[in-house]
C-alpha cells in the first residue's frame, strides 16, 4: 500500500492509499500474517448523510478502524481519511495519519497570520527532508532511504496537473494565473523496539506544494497606495506508516504492497464533497463582487448550519492537529543535526506519538491488562476499563469507585491507560 492521492478540483484533496506493481506474495507466518484473504472497509461520512467514502481492503484477520478529518478552518482545510489496521497479535499495523499543512507567502500574504494546527515552517521542503523531521518527531531511527518508482511520481504530479485544466478559463477570466502544484514522493526504513521485539518500519510520504500568484491592483482612491503582486503558498503533507517485528518486515511490505490491496475513494462523494465547496466558493465570490449584505447573511447563514452539523468532529480534528503541530515544533526546535545524531539513542526508546496520534483520531485509547500485559484498544469517553478473564468482554465507567467483581459475572481486573504502542 502506497501514497497516492487525488485533487478534486483545486478546491479539495482526497487522500487514498494505493500500491506499487507487482504480484501478491506469500503472506506472514503466525498471528501476525493472514491467509484468509481480503476483506473492504468502509470509511463514511457523517456531513453528507453518512455516504461511504473511501473504501480500504485490509487482511481478512486484521482490525480496522477509520474516520474522516474534516479539516475545515484548519491549515489543511482538506478532507483526508486516518485509519489504522493492526494485526492479531497487535504487532504489525498500518496507519494513515492525519494530514499536516503549513503556510507562507510575500507582501500582503506573508502579513496574514497562520491557521491553527499549521506546522511552523515558512518554505517549501523536499518529501525526503520532511520525512527526517517525522522520524525524529516519532522518535524511531532513520535507517536509509526506500526508493519509490518514478512512475509513481509522475502518476501524482499528472494527476495534480489535469485537476487545474478545467479552471483555467475561470481564471484567465479574473486576469490571474492558476495554482502550480507540485508533488513529491519519498520513502524511508525505520527501526525501533517495542518493548523486547525489535521493530521495523516503512514511512512514506506525499508532499504537495502549490503556489498561488497575485497580480495586485492600482488603487483608485487619492492617498492609497498601489498594491503590488504576492504570492501565497501552502504545503500538505501526507504519511502512511508500516510496522512490525524486524524477522516479518519483508513479507508485510510485500504483502501490503499486492495490487489487490489498492485503497479507493467514491466518485459520488467525492463529487458531493466538491459540489459542496464549489457552491460556498461560489456564494462567496458573489456576495463578495456584489456586496450585497443580505446575500451575505445567508451565506453566513448556510455556513453556520454546516459548522454546527460537524461542529464535534471539527473541534476533535482542530485538536488533533494542535497536538501534532505542538509536538513537530518541538522537534524543529532541537534541529535536525542533533535530531540525527540521536538516531541510535531513539531507537531504543519507546515508540509512542505516531500510535497516540491515530488513536485521537479515531476517540479511542489505549489499556494494559497488568496480569496478563494484553493491549487493547477501548473507547476513549471513559475513565475507567475493566476486563474479564476471557479477555474479551469490557466494561468502562467514570466513576473511580466503580467495581463490577461480585456484581457482574466472572472475574474484573482494572485495566491501566497507556500510550498506543503500550508503553507507560
């Protein structure tokens, strides 16, 4: 499974998982692997009457969770799907993660201050370098480099370019120049312990950069100055994430990496999504040239009502982003030279942020059974887990004085809140 994706317009980008060429290969040995074929999940989406809108083939054995990022009022501003499937036995997994964003740009733009969650970084930056700055938010080692194929590179960057055909007119109309995207792709092996095992990984990325030019205007009132020309430029990052124990890594790429394994998007949503965008552009662009207020309130007004019909999973994805945001600072504030002369010291360290990120996203957490050292992964609204012997069957409370041994059947034990990879 790879990054690819797809530019609805220019107005939104859809986020799908894809593959290289190739043929199936032998699946993994042990609870690990799968050898019951495939089966296709369904991400949907809950501001258009819940219509599926991505559909993900994961191992028939695996478990999948996944959610839409709305990313509205964000620096994305992108719908992009995050899932994750994890294998039986917990080790392997796979996760989109939530796309990251940053913003810049000259004269007027350069003044406009940054949406929220927005990465601090005022450049354009390589996939292969933003990839450097991940490892080490994600505290794993950076191996080498895994080269992608050519074709796939340019496979994106034809896609980007037909997405701008069909609004150049419109643009030549208003006397601009349309948005120049351009993608890069870059790859990169991993390592890390989780726990005893030794861990190895894939991260890709999809980085796509687009600049916007501004011709300016002349003034026409006496003591107001010219407006010279800007540029506005915006980049978004894309990662998908691949683990598991170092002795199974050969086999798991080559297992996610079969054709059968390609992600899709719907074209009736992904028509739904654009019609949407196009038509608050376009109530935008009206109330705007014509300064009509009462046209303006009902825009305001329709905006409004679509804020409030999403208004929860808004606020979850503003949160999410914050806190990726928070933690890439965080690492651009060590630098990248000290970053990597830590490389072998982080690989021994506990693998966390990636695990909690995907976790967030999906309003789960993670508990540890402190008899047995079972992970498992239980809904995030409450404070409290416990589960039975068997291992499988949980109950979950606010209330810290809450036991259900001696009321509920069989035998409880209280479950301890951990990082998404188990660690404390």
């Amino acid at each position: 499974m790879r990054v690819t994706g797809i530019v609805a317009a220019t107005l939104i980008s859809l986020t799908l998982v894809g593959c290289s060429s190739g043929q199936p290969s032998a699946v993994l040995n042990g609870e690990g692997a799968t050898s019951g074929g495939i089966r296709t999940e369904v991400i949907h989406d809950p501001t258009l009457n819940n219509m599926a809108a991505f559909q993900v083939p994961v191992p028939a054995k695996w478990h999948f969770q996944g959610v839409l990022d709305q990313g509205g009022g964000t620096c994305v501003g992108l719908v992009t799907a995050v899932f994750r499937a994890t294998s039986p036995d917990g080790l392997s997994f796979m996760e989109q993660m939530p796309m990251l964003g940053w913003t810049w740009g000259t004269g007027i733009a350069g003044k406009i201050p940054p949406k929220n969650g927005c990465l601090p970084l005022k450049t354009a930056m390589s996939a292969r370098d933003f990839l450097k700055y991940m490892t080490a938010t994600l505290n794993v080692a950076y191996v080498a480099d895994y080269p992608l194929p050519p074709e796939m590179q340019a496979k994106v960057q034809k896609s980007l370019d037909d997405s701008v055909l069909p609004y150049a007119a419109q643009y030549a109309a208003m006397h601009r120049s349309p948005p120049k995207p351009i993608a890069q792709l870059a790859g990169a092996v991993v390592r890390y312990k989780n726990g005893t095992f030794e861990m190895k990984g894939r991260l890709e990325t999809k980085v796509i950069c687009t600049e916007q030019y501004n011709p300016g205007f002349k003034s026409v009132v006496r003591g107001m100055p010219d407006q010279p020309g800007w540029n506005s430029d915006d980049c978004r990052a894309t990662v998908i994430y691949l683990a598991g124990p170092e002795k199974q890594y050969d086999a798991l790429i080559k297992l996610w990496d079969a054709p059968e394994m390609q992600g899709s998007g719907s074209a009736e949503w992904n028509r739904a999504v654009i019609d949407r965008m196009n038509r608050i552009a376009t109530e935008r662009m009206n109330a705007q040239w014509a300064a009509d207020r009462q046209a303006d309130a009902q825009m305001n007004a329709q905006a409004a009502a679509q804020r409030q019909a999403s208004a929860q999973q808004f606020n979850h994805d503003q949160a999410v982003r914050q806190q990726m945001h928070e933690q890439f600072l965080s690492t651009m504030q060590r630098g990248t030279d000290m970053s990597m002369a830590r490389a072998a010291q982080v690989a021994n360290t506990n693998h966390t942020i990636a695990s909690d990120w995907v976790d967030y996203s999906l309003d789960r957490q993670t508990v540890l059974d402190p008899n047995t050292g079972q992970l498992s992964k239980v809904s995030s609204s409450s404070s409290y887990t416990w589960i039975d012997s068997s291992g499988h069957t949980s109950f979950q409370t606010n209330d810290v004085n809450a036991d259900p041994n001696g009321t509920l059947q069989g035998t409880w034990t209280r479950q301890q809140v951990v990082h998404g990879n188990g660690a404390q």
